[in-house]
C-alpha cells in the first residue's frame, strides 16, 4: 500500500471482475469487451484501435502531442521512445457526466531504463475529475521503483509517492511489466484505482482530484530515460448510473420554468464529440466613454461606476447611479448644501438612457453643491457611500421602499480638518420611492464590517431573499456574501469566490479578486470578476464566472479575459470595474457597463497641478449577443453534443439561440437509454444566425417520455442556448 495512505478502505467493486486474459502482443490499443445492456449516449465509450505498424500519431483517433518533443520509432511491435524533453501524448476518450457504479479498466506493458521522473506524469488516466499518474523508476544496485501522483508532488524525493512493492520482489523496471488498473466511479468520488502488476495485486491507490476539466484520457509524459511501449487497451465508463448534482437538478428546474440553458458550466452537458467551447468577448462601444468625469464641475475629479445600472422594461428606460468626484484630495473643500466636505467627497449621481449608449444627466434640484442645485446629485448618504448596489422593487407594497440601496459608507479625515457627520465604515441601506430622493435606514450600519469594492445587491427570486456580495468578511480582496429577507438584517457574511494558484501560474505575482459584477441572468447567476494582477501588471481586467446557486462558483471559458483593458494610456488602460448587476438586457442584446481609469492600480496619483488631464474615472459600455457569452462550436466536420435529462412540459416547444449562418443545426430527441424518439429522431434543418428558432421535427405535439435528452448535430455552427416556451 501507499505509505501515506491513512484513508479507510473501500470495497472495490473491480475485485469481482472476470479477466479477459492477456493483452494481444504488437501494440493494440482496443475497447475491450461490450456490455449486454444499452447504453445512453453519455455512458457510451470510444472505440479505437492502433497496430504496431503505426505510431500512436497517426492512429485514427490520434495520441495528440500535448508538449516537448522526443524520438519516436516502431520496433518489433513496440512503440519506442528515446530522449524525451518534455515530452507528452494524450488520447481524449470524450466528455463524460459523474456516474456511480461505472466500471473501467486499463491495461499496458512498458519497459524502461529511466532513473528519474524528473516530475513526469510517466502513464496517466484522467476521469470523472480525478486522476492517477505512474512512473516506474530502474535504480543501479538498488530495487527499483514505481512512482505514484499523491498530493505532494511525485518523484524519488517524495516518499509518500512510492508504491509499497513487497508483493512483487525482484520488480524490474528494464523488463516488460503488465499493468492492470481497475476501478468503479462512486458518487461522492473518492473511489480508487486497483492496481495489479504481472497478475499479482499491488495497491488501491487514491489517485488525486483534477480541479479543472472533466474529460476522459489516458497518456504518457516522459522527460529522461528510454520507454518501450507494448501494448494499451482500455475498456472505460461501461454501465453505471448519471450522477445528478445539485446543480444540475436546479438546471432542471430552471429549463423546465422556461429559463435558457446556456453553456457557461457543463451541467447540462452529458456528452462531447468534435466540439470546441468558445468564450465571446463584448464589443466596446466605439464612442466610449459614454458619461465623462470632466462633463461637470462635481465630477472632475471622478465618475466611477462603483454603481448601478439597471433597464426597466415598464419605462423603457436605462437608469445609472454612480458616483461623482468633485476635486482632488489636495485641493480646496467642497460645500455641500452650505456644509463644507473633503474636495473628494464621493456623492451619488443619477443618469438616464433610452437606448443605453446615449444619456442624459437631469436637473434634481435635491443637493446643493458649491450654493446650485442644478446638478443631477441624489440625496443620499450621511457620509462617503461608495459601491452602491440598488435593488428596484415594484412589488414591495410600501411605495417608499421600492428602490433599495446597499453601500459601504464611510467617514474620511482629511488635512482640511473639515468635521465629518457620523463616525462610521460599515454596510448601510437606504430605500426611495424614485430613486433619486433617498432616506437613510435609521438603524445603519445593517452589516459592521467594511467593504472598499463595488457591491452587488440583487433580489433572487427563486430563494425569495435579497443577496449582496463585497468584501465584508472576506478577509482581504476576496468575494463574501450574504442574504437577508427585508434588507435590513442580514445573515453573517460567507466567503464565497477567491483567486487560487491557477491565477497565479498563468500571470504571476499575487492575482486577487478586487470585486465582482454579479447578476442573475436566465435563472443563473453570471459573475464578471474584476482580477487585479498585483506585482504582475497591476492592471485589473474582467473574466467570467457562473453559480447555479450563487454559493459554489466556477470560471467560465477557461479563465480568459472577458472585458480587456485599452491600450496604454486610454482611458480604460489601467483599470477596469463593472456595475452593480453589470448584464441588462434590451431586445436582443445585453449591455455591460463598467468604469475605466487610465492608470494602473499601484501607479501615484498626480495631483492636477502635476497632470491637468488627469481624470480619475469615466463609464462606457460594450455590447453582446443575447446569450452570448459562451458557444458551443462545430467547425466543417460534423460534431455532437448531447445534453444531460430533463424534464419536457407539455405544450412547450424547443428554442435555439443559433449562429449557423455557414452551416447547418439538426436535433434529436433521445429517451433515457439513448434511443431516438419516433418522429423526433432528427429535426429539420436549422441555418442562419438566428436568437430565437423554432424546431421542427416530423412528429407532432411535443417528445412523450419521462426524461429526454437532446442531440445536437452541427457542422460550421455556433450553439449559445436552448429552451422550453
């Protein structure tokens, strides 16, 4: 057994097993054996076959070299591998959902003559998110080893990876050594892989979880020694059952409501062939900045939208709140109605827009600022409120409450010696029955903590609570959350969404999340959190991530950058922020607004006598497709994707938000068991670019079955959604 393998057994239902017998000699690489029972397409395996008289590049499907390079040849039925450097070919099985009870096995013989890893993986297996990595090492006048992937690392300096061999004396590495692995998928996926060695069982060993990605694969990385490849043959995700997450079952709920299922996470996606996942970026407005911090006298020094934008439909009108800047900490004192401020006094502004690119900064007539009240400033808080999340609420029955904001507020001593109001750094509330008049809940603050980042504040409909995100609590820049049922009390802050090591391997320095855009799209909550590459760029961009619940949040399209920075000195080159509830959608198109400043994080700020161009803060807009965040792409040779199951309400009709303006879109509807539906096995053609199609198929009325799942057939085409209305 491993020596650091202190986990309680488990029955490994692989022991039951018949053996098929020795893998065919020459270099086969086989699915073995074949289940009696039908499979559904998304328990369903590959097929594929190698013989010694090709490389493993050009079987067909073909090992794909990852890295490195090395000398290949084939030799007496081996396939042979000299002078590795970095050197790594895989062979993806597919994409599978989690199972339970889902059997597989994998069989090899390898000789080598390597000394040292060198941290190679040697044989992997990657599956249901887990993984498990062997590496036979050949020691001179020593016994030789083999090395396992555990937690720590894997090499000859990491004892815990040594695999306890007792049950195999005389082990030798230089000759050819079957490896058998078996192992059974289980729900809370913590199952092992059996291992066995020249027909004698060796371990159980516990493999190590896979953070990102979910395919199946096997593969080889080598960097040293000789390796001598016989034979591989795989039999893999055969039987079992779906393993449903919570989730998914809320995917289920949600497209059984009418909501679209979009492809941010693959919840929803049982199966995978020839299919590329495609982050879309939004289109910056070319007219950006569309709210300038020089447009007025009180927001010179900044218009940040540490702030809300928000499309009511009943009004057909897009409405801003954020924040205005007069001055530079350095200059002269503000007055606000009569009482002297810091000249950096963050107030709250208001604008309105009828079709989001074009706004208007009205005339209030509620705050005088420097002896005029003609300047579009709310009243509003006692003191600083920065980050300024508000909720409009139609249905509150209390006519005053029917726009609620949630903010950090807080007092700031300056050299001015201008006396604050309220001593204060905590999260406070008001409400308004416009939103441009606002009255102060008297028992703030509502959560006494601090929070210097924009905040969300949201209303989920489907838990029936208010939820608000920042950093109170969090414990530096990271994503806290709470909820609350009147917006007053609040439940105690939870860490939620952090950066992690990826973040740091693919930059470098000490990424954090400085913020995050939050809002409930489709019955999904869709975040765009702003990554501030401290000590690397010191800029901040916008990614994208995805929550069904918005508790257990994942990284959309592979963590690439949704909203860039501009080039190096735009107004958007330093630093960029999202709104409050960041996505509103009109027609067919959703508007993200977001703050730019022209300056990194950690770059001084100038006073104006040094840089009178200088501006803190402006706002602009970029634009996207309905749906558009993340596709689902076929290129000319024909693809699938087949969906997880669901539910079909009756008198519902199936939706596509499609781009096959070059090519073509056909669906199947299939039963539980992957059998086609008579009359929907394949529907008409769809092409075009199109956000809302119809299908058609020759049956009538809608699929008569407990649970289906779909088909999607495409060639040149772009898939963003699908729903039931």
């Amino acid at each position: 057994m491993l020596t650091d393998d202190k986990t309680p057994r488990v029955k490994n239902q692989a022991r039951a097993w018949t053996d098929p017998g020795p893998v065919v000699a020459g270099l086969v690489l086989v699915v073995m054996g074949a289940t009696v029972e039908r499979l559904s397409a998304a328990e369903m395996g590959s097929v594929g076959q190698l013989t010694g008289r090709r490389l493993p590049a050009e079987s067909k499907p073909p090992w794909k070299k990852v890295s490195g390079a090395a000398r290949e040849s084939i030799e007496d039925g081996r396939w042979v591998v000299r002078e590795p450097k970095n050197f790594c070919r895989r062979l993806k099985i597919g994409d599978y959902q989690q199972t339970d009870g889902q059997k597989n096995e994998v069989r090899f013989e390898w000789i080598t003559n390597c000394r040292d890893n060198r941290r190679a993986d040697g044989f992997s297996i990657h599956t249901q998110g887990r993984r498990l990595r062997l590496h036979p090492i050949h020691r001179p006048n020593r016994p030789d080893l083999l090395l396992v992937g555990v937690r720590g690392g894997m090499g000859l300096d990491i004892a815990a990876s040594h695999v306890d061999l007792t049950a195999l004396p005389g082990f030798d590495a230089r000759k050819s050594n079957r490896y058998v692995l078996r192992w059974v998928t289980q729900e809370i996926n913590d199952f092992r892989f059996e291992l066995s060695i020249n027909g004698k069982p060796i371990a159980e060993l516990t493999g190590e979880p896979r953070v990102v990605g979910r395919d199946v694969s096997i593969g080889f990385e080598f960097r040293g020694g000789t390796h001598s490849i016989s034979s591989v043959a795989w039999d893999m995700n055969r039987g079992g059952r779906r393993v449903v997450s919570p989730g998914a079952r809320t995917a289920v709920r949600r497209l059984a409501m009418g909501y679209r299922e979009l492809f941010l996470d693959d919840l929803m996606v049982a199966e995978l062939r020839g299919i590329e996942k495609v982050l879309h970026r939004p289109i910056k407005y070319s007219r950006n900045p569309v709210i300038r911090h020089h447009q007025r006298p009180w927001q010179k020094f900044r218009a940040q939208l540490y702030g809300t934008v928000l499309y009511i439909p009943e009004e057909k009108i897009f409405k801003m709140w954020y924040l205005a800047g007069a001055r530079f900490p350095d200059e002269a004192a503000i007055r606000l109605d009569g009482k002297p401020r810091i000249p950096n006094f963050q107030m709250l502004a208001y604008a309105e827009s009828r079709d989001g690119l074009n706004w208007t900064l009205p005339d209030l007539g509620l705050v005088s600022f420097n002896g005029s009240r003609h300047n579009n400033l709310c009243r509003f808080s006692r003191e600083n409120a920065e980050g300024v999340g508000v909720v409009h609420d139609p249905h509150d029955p209390d006519p005053t409450r029917r726009y609620k904001a949630f903010y950090w507020e807080h007092s700031v001593r300056s050299p001015h010696k201008i006396p604050v109001a309220v001593e204060i750094s905590a999260m406070s509330v008001s409400f308004s029955a416009d939103g441009k008049n606002w009255t102060n809940h008297p028992g703030n603050p509502v959560i006494p903590q601090a929070s210097d980042t924009g905040h969300q504040a949201l209303w989920d409909p489907f838990r029936k609570v208010y939820v608000a995100y920042g950093r109170f609590g969090a414990g530096g820049r990271k994503i806290a959350r709470s909820e609350s049922r009147d917006f007053i009390n609040w439940s105690p802050s939870q860490l939620v969404f952090a950066a992690d090591a990826t973040d740091t391997k693919s930059r470098g320095g000490h990424p954090q999340f400085y913020g995050m855009g939050t809002t409930i799209y489709e019955g999904t909550y869709i975040g765009l959190p702003w990554l501030f590459w401290e000590n690397s760029s010191n800029r901040l961009d916008v990614q994208l991530a995805s929550s069904r619940d918005g508790i257990h949040w994942q990284r959309a399209g592979n963590r690439q950058t949704l909203i860039p920075n501009g080039k190096r000195g735009t107004w958007d080159g330093g630093c960029i922020f999202t709104a409050s509830q960041p996505l509103q959608v009109k027609d067919d198109t959703i508007y993200i607004y977001y703050s730019g400043l022209s300056l990194d994080h950690e770059q001084p700020r100038p006073s104006r006598r040094e840089r009178p161009e200088y501006g803190e803060s402006s706002i602009g807009v970029a634009t996207l497709r309905r749906d558009g965040f993340v596709s689902m792409r076929a290129g000319e040779k024909p693809a699938t994707l087949v969906t997880g199951l669901f539910g079909w309400p009756a008198g519902r009709r199936l939706h596509l938000n499609v781009d096959a303006s070059e090519g073509e879109v056909r669906v199947g509807v299939l039963d539980q068991n992957g059998r086609p539906l008579r009359g929907f096995a394949r529907s008409k053609v769809i092409s075009g670019d199109r956000t809302d199609v119809v299908v058609e198929w020759t049956g009538s009325g809608e699929p008569k079955a407990k649970s289906v799942q779909l088909k999607f057939e495409m060639t040149n085409a772009d898939l963003y959604s699908y729903w039931l209305k």
